[in-house]
C-alpha cells in the first residue's frame, strides 16, 4: 500500500477502474489483440480457459458455465433445477433486485427474510417463518463481499430438502469458516460487471457448481436449449460470456487474490480510523468469515447530508441500496410487499457506501476517513 498521494486537488473516486486498467494495460491489451487476431469473438479458447480456471480458483471439483450477466446466472440456475410450478424461493429482504428478478424470470414465487442487524445477510433464525410447503429453494446474498453462515443455512435447508443456490455476485473469493463462496450450496452465481472484484470490461456472468450435469444443462439452457449447434432439445435462452471478456477475465484472475487482499487492508485502516464516532455504525466482519469488501458501508441517520459534505471535498460515495426488495415498485404486485422487514428497511434508509478500491493508498484512506471524522 503506497502512502505517498498528493491530495491537493482533494478527489477520490468511488472505484478507480481507470488506474486499475493502466497498471496492467500491457497484459489487457496483448489478452485483447489475441482474441481479434484469433476473430474467436464467441466461444473459443479464452472461454474455456476461464471456465476452467474460475471453477479450479473455487475448488477442485467445481464446474462453471460462462453466461452473459450475473442476473441470467440466476435465471439459469433457478431453470436447471426443473422445480414445478408454484414453487417458491426464499430470498433476504436487502439485496441487488436482480436476486429476486433472476428467480422470477425462472418462474418461481419469492418470499422474503429479513437480514440479521449486525452482517446484513440473510438471517437462518428467521428463515423457517418464511416458508412454506411449496418451498423449493433457498439463495442466500454474500452481500457486500461477506458470506452468509452458510453452515446454519445448509443445516435448515438439507433438514428441509430445499436446494440452495448461493449469491455471490459480490462475493469472489470470500470465505465462511475456510470453505470458498461457491463451495456450499447446489449452485453458486457470479457477476463479473466491471465494478466487481472481478469484473470484466463489460457484462459478464457464470454458475457454477460440483455437479456436471447440472452445468451441462446450464449451458444448454444459455444455449438456445442445446449443447450443439442447430440442436435444440428444448426451449432455452441466448446468454454468453464472450470469448473477449473471458480473456480479460483470465488477466484478473491472476490477481484477483492480491486485489481482495488490499480491499481487506483498506477496510483495515477504516475500521481503526473512524471507530468511536458517535452515530456511525462500521460494518462488522463475522467470527468465522473472510470478509472481501466489494463495498465498505456504514450506517447513520443523516446519510444524505454527509454525501453531500464529502462530494463537495471530492470523495464519491454511493447508496447500495436505496430501497429493500419489498419496497422496489416492480414488486409491488408480490405477496410480500405489504410485510416489514426492519433492518433491511434501516439499511437502505441510513446504508451508505464508502470509497473501496484495490487501489487506494494510506493517504486516500486517511483523507476520505479525516473528512467524515470532520463531519
């Protein structure tokens, strides 16, 4: 972590893709003038190789399918399972809509659990209450780069026979009790958007999971229903990762381990600089998790003022997210939209998020962290 940063013009971005990409421009751009070289733009070798490697990053015996983004991911997920219709998922009340839109395009009823009041995640001693007997799945969120526990979560859903499929678009490479997102549920999904800890130069997503065939029909699905050309066994979807984005992603994954690191020191050095600050609640790394920090978010009552004072001082923060689930006007017409979940509604209500990048120096911590202690 280099201290030597000249604030004189006092500005730090929210995530600095821009210098992220011109410390390895040289490897992005070989990756790239391969591909067009090759004008191997969907599938081809660079898909494969990340396929493989993304799934070996996981464990061992994990499998992946590329996708075209991370809510496809979820819709695929959902579809391979073949649950009947009227079943339902359950899924937390704080989270990214497209959770609950992915499992919706694949026909399911969405029920939702509030999240617990210290991590934000997906809360198991609620988890029971919300279902039902057409319970079928459950997806637990890795919000913010934290996993859920995932072993409570397992324990009610094997008692049960539900499947899971983990969240993890904003959770590569976290950990719960030294066992990689990913590893836990029947399925995993991943985002690779730019703006994730690994992201691609565009829309990206995957599944992935231990069981072949349930990958095999994944990618059939994404497909347009086959595993071969001009063969459609049944109806499917057209979602790719292409073969460019792969090869972007095969850069990254050779640091992706480095960058999270750093993101762990820098919310290191948040932690210790801004505690004791009456009114400011800093998130809380679980007994048991590895916390990645895709995003560093505090908590506190007049959040819009404090954006405000930071934006004027050049520092970008941002709302992740400004409504819960049961709140969003798509989902109006869904069975849960007159319930409350309380501590998912205090989150998107005081929830704001702090500059976290790979990237940022002791000095851009120390800034951002002196100006909110001001405030």
């Amino acid at each position: 972590m280099n201290s030597q940063t000249n604030h004189s013009k006092h500005t730090i971005s929210f995530l600095n893709l821009k210098k992220l990409f011109q410390t390895y421009r040289q490897e992005f751009m070989t990756a790239i003038e391969s591909v067009t070289e090759q004008a191997r733009f969907i599938g081809g070798p660079d898909l494969d190789n990340f396929e493989r490697s993304f799934a070996r990053w996981i464990a061992p015996d994990c499998f992946a399918v590329g996708c075209g983004n991370g809510t496809d991911a979820i819709t695929l997920a959902a579809r391979a399972f073949r649950f009947p219709a009227g079943s339902e998922a359950i899924v937390p009340a704080m989270t990214f809509v497209a959770t609950a839109e992915g499992l919706i395009n694949a026909g399911l009823k969405i029920r939702l659990v509030d999240v617990s009041r210290d991590t934000w995640l997906l809360d198991p001693h609620q988890l029971e209450k919300a279902a039902t007997d057409r319970t079928r799945l459950v997806v637990p969120v890795h919000l913010y780069g934290q996993m859920a526990p995932m072993d409570q979560l397992q324990e009610i859903a094997n008692h049960h026979g539900w499947r899971m499929i983990e969240d993890s678009a904003q959770a590569h490479g976290a950990k719960w009790k030294d066992r990689p997102v990913g590893s836990w549920g029947d399925a995993a999904t991943y985002s690779f958007f730019p703006g994730k800890n690994l992201g691609a130069f565009g829309d990206g997503g995957a599944v992935l999971s231990r069981n072949k065939d349930f990958i095999d029909y994944c990618s059939a699905l994404a497909k347009h229903g086959g595993l071969k050309r001009c063969q459609h066994d049944f109806p499917g979807s057209n979602s790719r990762l292409d073969n460019l984005q792969a090869a972007i992603l095969n850069v990254k994954l050779k640091y992706i381990d480095g960058w999270n690191e750093n993101r762990r020191k820098v919310a290191d050095m948040y932690q210790e600089a801004l505690s004791g600050i009456e009114g400011l609640q800093l998130p809380i790394e679980a007994d048991g998790a590895k916390h990645t920090y895709h995003l560093y978010v505090v908590l506190l009552n007049d959040r819009e003022k404090l954006m405000s004072y930071l934006k004027e001082r050049g520092i970008e923060t941002f709302v992740h997210y400004p409504k819960a689930i049961h709140e969003l006007a798509a989902l109006r017409g869904e069975t849960f939209a007159s319930e409350h979940f309380p501590n998912a509604e205090r989150l998107a209500r005081e929830g704001l998020s702090l500059p976290m990048c790979p990237t940022m120096t002791t000095d851009d911590v120390a800034y951002v962290s002196e100006t909110v202690r001001t405030y």
